[in-house]
C-alpha cells in the first residue's frame, strides 16, 4: 500500500512538476533543428545551401558545447541545496532564450550582429539545458519506490522525448498552415514565442515542489558535501568516464534520428521524401509510448540485459536502413524510422535508473551531469552537424552510418561491462 500511494502521487501537480520543464527545454532545442533550413537562410546567406546548413547546425552544436559547464553548475546546485532548486533556475533560464529567438533580428537587418547574437543565445540554452535533464533524472528516480525505479525514472527520458514530439507536431503545422515565403519571412518565429507559454506553465508547475527524501536524508545527517563535482571526479572518475561512453548511444542516436533525419530525407535523399515531419512525429509517439515500457520491464529483468540488446540490434540495422532510405521511397524510410525507434527504446528506456544507481546520493547530480553533458556535447549536438559534413565530404549519403556504428560500439562496450545488479536488486 506504501509504494502504491507513493505510485499515485507521482500522478499529481508536485510530481509532474519534475518533468515538465524537460518538455519546454526540448520543445525549443528540437523546433531550432526542425527549423534549421530555414534558420540557414535567415542568419547566414550563401549561395551554398549545404554550407549554410552546416553553419546553422554548428550553431545547433554550439548549445552543446557549455553543457558540461552547465552541468557542474547545476550539479553543485543539486547537490548543495536540493534537486528542486536546479529544477526551477534551469527553466527559467530557458524560458528567456527561447523568446529572444523568437524576436531576433535577421542578417538581413542587423548583418553580422544577427549570427553572433543567435550563437550566444544558444550557448544560454546549452547551459541551461545542462541541469534540467539531469535535475529531472535525479528527482523521478528518487521519489520512485526502488522496484518501480525504472519505470518512474523512465519518466525524464519519456518528457524529453515529449518536448521534442511537440515540437516535430508544431513544426508540422507550420508547414501545413503557412506557405513557404510566410513561414521563411516571419512564420519560423511563432513556435519559438510559443516556448514563452510553455515555460510559463513550467514555473507555476515547479513552484513549491517538495525536495526528494533521498536529499533530506543527507541534510539530515549532515553528510551534504563541500564540493560534490570535485569530490566526484576525485572519488569516482572512472563511473564518469563509463557513463560518458554509455550515453553516446542516446546523444547520437537520438539526434541524428530524430532531429537530422527529418532534414536528411527532404534535403538530401534524392528524390527528396515528403512528408518527413509528420512521419518523425508519429515516430516519436511511439517511442515516447515504448521509453516507459522498457523502464518497467527493466525493474524485472535488470538493467544491463536490456541496454546491451537494444544497442546490438541498432548497431546489426545500421546500415542497411540507412541504404533502403538512400533509394528516396517514402515507405522505405518510415520503416526505417520505425526500427530505429524501437531498437533505440529498448536501451534508453532503462538508462535514467542506471544512471542514478551508479553514483551515491551525495554526489549522484553531480556525477550524472558531468558524464551525460560531456557525451551530449562530444556526440550529442554535434551528430547533425557530422552527419551533414560526413556525406557533404564523403559524397555518401549513407556515411553516417559508419559514424553511428563506432558510436554505438563504445556504448555497447561500457553496458557490457555494467553491473548486472542494476535493477534486479530491487526486484519484488
């Protein structure tokens, strides 16, 4: 009955209020790479247009870049004073960018100024984005019951994916509703004013949330550390370096197929293959429906189990999908989509309570922020960025593979090397 009414709760205003702002840091993430060809021509004119696509993917990579300094920030925060204040500084730090994208003037009017104030506010949002995710993490496992860790903390993965899918959704109703000279003249703007509403919502969500029971016990007792990012990198380097190389399949992955493989299909498959948002969309509501299936059947037969399969099975279909796709048939690369996104489920869907099960409470924001930040930006961000430039140099388009493959093969060799207790100690 404990951990049934412990169940419930996570269903009411406080709970959700831990998931909520990953919606609004993802939506605006997401929506700037959905709207990255057109974001292109408004900030840096060229008559090349894979060049400037490339620069507007650096800018996209840019975020990424201070998301590790974000996250020793936010994991000192989380560690020192609570999980519920990084939650709440880290979507309002994400609530102003996204407006101020929104209101950007183009190179156009200002020239060189437009480019220069894009960057800068995305390196605002890199950092914010640097604890939101991992604030999220940390307070959905700790507030689960230990046997339902899996599927509650599956929860963070699940509203990220969330954010982007709302994003991808607004996306595509923008295509449908504007033409294309009114969505590339002032329409792009809309679904970044959009995130102002969204964030808004965030805050009154987060306001009073309730600390987590695993932090209290350690004010308690007085064990809250000085320092927790130096301590973690000084008791605990190698749990770093491991969850570096386990969360590259989720930062590579997830982006090139969720993010650049809409652009990859319209914008360099030829012929192009309409319809690749909606497509993306429906991808991503399976996905975000599977993320919590496999975090609840991780509470049942581990965790390691699972995350080696789904990467193995991503690595095997590599390839081939990626040639089916390069033949421009719409139902080829629906399938292939598809098939990422369920082999892609099966290892994400356990990775939030693995991840907090492989540091102490008294540093576990820490040492969660430090290793996934330094993975997103190593291969997360920047995977659009290299698979655009891979095929630009290559003349392959199906050369993105080959990158993924080697990503992937360095997360398979840091699960298989998990400890085989993750998850099944909890087992009821």
């Amino acid at each position: 009955m404990k951990n049934q009414g412990r169940f419930s709760s996570f269903l009411n205003k406080t709970t959700l209020g831990g998931v909520v702002g990953n919606i609004l840091e993802w939506y605006d993430f997401a929506v700037f790479g959905y709207f990255a060809p057109i974001i292109a021509k408004q900030f840096f004119p060229t008559d090349d247009p894979t060049a400037a696509l490339i620069n507007t993917f650096g800018v996209f990579a840019a975020g990424y870049l201070v998301r590790p300094l974000g996250g020793v920030v936010f994991g000192h925060i989380g560690d020192r004073l609570g999980r519920k204040h990084a939650l709440q500084l880290s979507v309002l730090l994400m609530v102003i960018p996204s407006t101020l994208i929104g209101l950007l003037p183009t190179y156009e009017n200002v020239g060189i100024l437009a480019p220069i104030l894009l960057i800068i506010i995305r390196l605002i949002q890199g950092f914010s984005v640097g604890g939101e995710l991992i604030g999220s993490i940390s307070y959905m496992t700790e507030i689960a019951p230990p046997n339902r860790r899996g599927f509650l903390g599956s929860f963070a993965f699940m509203s990220a994916v969330g954010g982007v899918l709302l994003g991808s959704l607004v996306a595509t109703i923008m295509h449908l509703v504007f033409d294309d000279s009114s969505l590339s003249s002032w329409g792009w703007r809309i679904p970044f004013l959009f995130g102002f509403l969204v964030g808004i919502y965030g805050l009154w969500m987060r306001n009073g949330l309730p600390e987590t029971k695993a932090f209290e016990d350690i004010k308690e007792k007085g064990e809250i550390a000085a320092n927790p990012v130096k301590d973690v990198l000084k008791k605990m380097p190698l749990k770093v370096i491991h969850l570096i190389g386990l969360v590259m399949i989720n930062a590579a992955g997830f982006y090139s197929v969720f993010v650049w493989w809409p652009t990859y299909i319209t914008n360099i498959v030829k012929p192009p293959i309409d319809h690749a948002l909606t497509v993306n969309s429906l991808a991503m509501l399976f996905f975000m429906l599977l993320i919590p299936v496999f975090g609840a059947l991780s509470d049942r037969v581990g965790r390691k189990k699972l995350i080696s399969t789904g990467i193995i099975l991503f690595i095997i279909i590599l390839y081939p999908m990626f040639i089916w796709t390069d033949q421009g048939i719409f139902s080829h690369a629906v399938i292939a989509q598809f098939s990422f996104t369920f082999v892609m489920a099966i290892a994400i869907g356990p990775m939030c309570a693995t991840m907090i099960e492989m540091f102490p409470a008294v540093m576990r924001f820490s040492g969660i922020a430090l290793g996934y930040n330094i993975a997103q930006s190593l291969v997360g961000g920047t995977s659009p960025l290299i698979c655009t430039w891979l095929i630009s140099k290559s003349g392959d388009i199906a050369s993105p593979a080959y990158y993924l493959m080697a990503i992937a093969a360095v997360s398979l060799i840091a699960a298989l090397t998990l400890d085989p207790k993750y998850g099944e100690q909890v087992k009821t």
